[in-house]
C-alpha cells in the first residue's frame, strides 16, 4: 500500500492548528473522518503521531515531528511542481481517482470510458468497484477524488448530485406462475427474499419503498443477504427467492423466461445514482467539466434498451 498523501496533508493541518475540531473546519471534513485519516498514517509506519498535552492541544510525538517536518517539505515541493508545470502547460496529466459502486461500474463506465480518454486525453482515469461505504469512506480520507454510487451519503461533508434515475422491478424464478398476476407487496411476506447488503443502493430504496406501505424488511419469512448481483441472480432462477433488479441488469435472464417480473399493486420504485465529492474540495473546482461530463454520459445511456 502507498503512503495516503492526502492523509499525510491533513496530519500536518492537525499539527498546525494543534486540533482535531480546527483541522476538520479547514478541510470541510467531519473530525471522525480526520481522525480515520490520521489512524490510517499511524498504522502505515506502525507508530504513534500524536499525543494529547496538558492543555489539552493536540501535539505531535518524536516520530510525528518527523514525518511533519517530511510533510512541509513534501507541501512545499508539489506547490513549486505546480506552478513550474503551469508555466509549461495548463493540462499537464491529471489522475482522478474514481469509485464506482457495482451496478455503476459494471454497467454504466464500459460504455463511457473510451469517449472519457479521447475527451481528456490529459486525465489518467483510476476506476475502482467497491460498495457505496467504502466509496464514501475513501471520499472522506481521499482516496477517491470522485465517487459514483446507488445510494446517498449521510455524511453532510460530502456533496451529491443525482446523475439519473433507473426504474427497480422485483423478479422471481421463470418457475414460477405469478409472474404475470398483479399482486400486493404483502402477499410476498412469506417468501425468502434476497437482497444486496445493508447501505447497497437498491436495499436503500427497497426499505424506503417498504416504509411507505408500513412494512419492514425484516417481517418477509427468510432474508439472505450477498454482496454480489450475479450471485443474487443465480439464486433467483434457482427458485431460492425473489429480488430486486433494474430491468437492464436481467435482459438476458428475462429473454430466456429464467425470470419474471412480479407486478405489484403499489406501484414500481426506482433508484437513484449520484456523483459524490467532499463540499468545497478543490477537485469540485478544477473538475467541474469532468462532473459535467460523467453527468452527460451516463444520461444518454439508454436504460430501457431491449
């Protein structure tokens, strides 16, 4: 694993301003999110950074006097590589680190990645897949300069713009004869339901969507719960369940009548994706045209495709 710069950057904050609450104000971050990042350098180089004094300052210890003094000097260096590149070229190459959930990921970069390169050909792009948690928890600790995910965040020190839209239907095995019949969501109660973790975009409103009816998740007979779509899938035309799914994911299983769409009295839900990035974060001002353009990709894909 590289040593987290950004990490680093917020420890040196943390020792100028000999606090926590200080430093999370100045980097329009929570102070749990600046404490993860300096726990994140402590267990890097396996020693302690910083220590409490009497008044209560925060102060740092030997070894973190060490790396602070490495760190003004590291601070120091990017700001004159920056303005010397500057002066050669205004798009010298940029890496954006990105996190995608898995439905992001898998379905909506494919088809976006290349027109991405050939419109910024200065711009390394980094994609990682990873659920929407560890998205936001690389967003706050700078991991990731941008995330995309299913769900919203709940931390108030990141900001999210909603990119799209994509209707969620529930589906059953092919096996079943239901499928065409119109039903109550409360005649489901005693079937096994299968869903993605808790914080997984279409759990987030398939509980939403529940709560409106007066239901909860856990009142369905048998809940099983996988991190992986495929998985969920498999274990759906198995006959081990129904699930939830934007009809774009299951094309193929429905051509192949493996499953069938559960029409529910209550109507369809739908689920969100959203562009995400720390309030006021330098990446927000100089890659403003990047969200634009990640916004205009993913909207012209064609979600209802057959």
């Amino acid at each position: 694993m590289d040593l987290n710069l950004y990490a680093l950057n917020t420890f040196r904050i943390v020792v100028d301003n000999s606090s926590f609450s200080k430093a999370a104000k100045i980097l329009f971050l929570t102070q749990p999110a600046v404490s993860l990042q300096i726990q994140s350098l402590e267990n890097f180089f396996q020693v302690p950074l910083l220590i409490r004094g009497t008044s209560g300052k925060i102060k740092p210890t030997k070894e973190g006097q060490a790396l602070y003094d490495y760190a003004l000097q590291l601070n120091k260096f990017k700001e004159d590589l920056y303005q010397t590149m500057h002066r050669y070229s205004g798009d010298f190459s940029i890496r954006l680190r990105l996190g995608a959930c898995f439905i992001a990921g898998e379905h909506f970069f494919p088809s976006i990645v290349d027109s991405f390169q050939k419109s910024y050909p200065h711009t390394q792009l980094s994609l990682n897949i990873l659920r929407c948690e560890k998205i936001f928890e690389g967003l706050l600790t700078g991991i990731f300069e941008l995330g995309v995910t299913g769900a919203p965040p709940s931390d108030k020190t990141l900001t999210k713009k909603e990119i799209i839209r994509v209707p969620l239907d529930l589906y059953e095995s092919g096996k079943k004869k239901s499928g065409s019949k119109t039903i109550s969501i409360r005649q489901l109660l005693d079937r096994p339901l299968i869903m993605r973790e808790e914080g997984a975009g279409m759990s987030y409103e398939f509980d939403r969507f529940l709560k409106s009816h007066g239901l909860k998740m856990n009142e369905f007979r048998q809940i099983c719960v996988s991190q992986s779509n495929e998985a969920i899938k498999s274990l759906v035309k198995a006959d081990m369940g129904f699930s939830i799914f934007p009809p774009f994911m299951v094309r193929e299983e429905l051509g192949k009548k493996e499953l069938v769409k559960i029409n529910l009295r209550e109507g369809s839900l739908d689920q969100g994706f959203y562009l995400v990035y720390r309030k006021k974060s330098k990446v927000a001002d100089h890659h403003q045209k990047i969200i634009d353009f990640i916004t205009r990709e993913i909207r012209q894909i064609n979600i209802y495709a057959a």
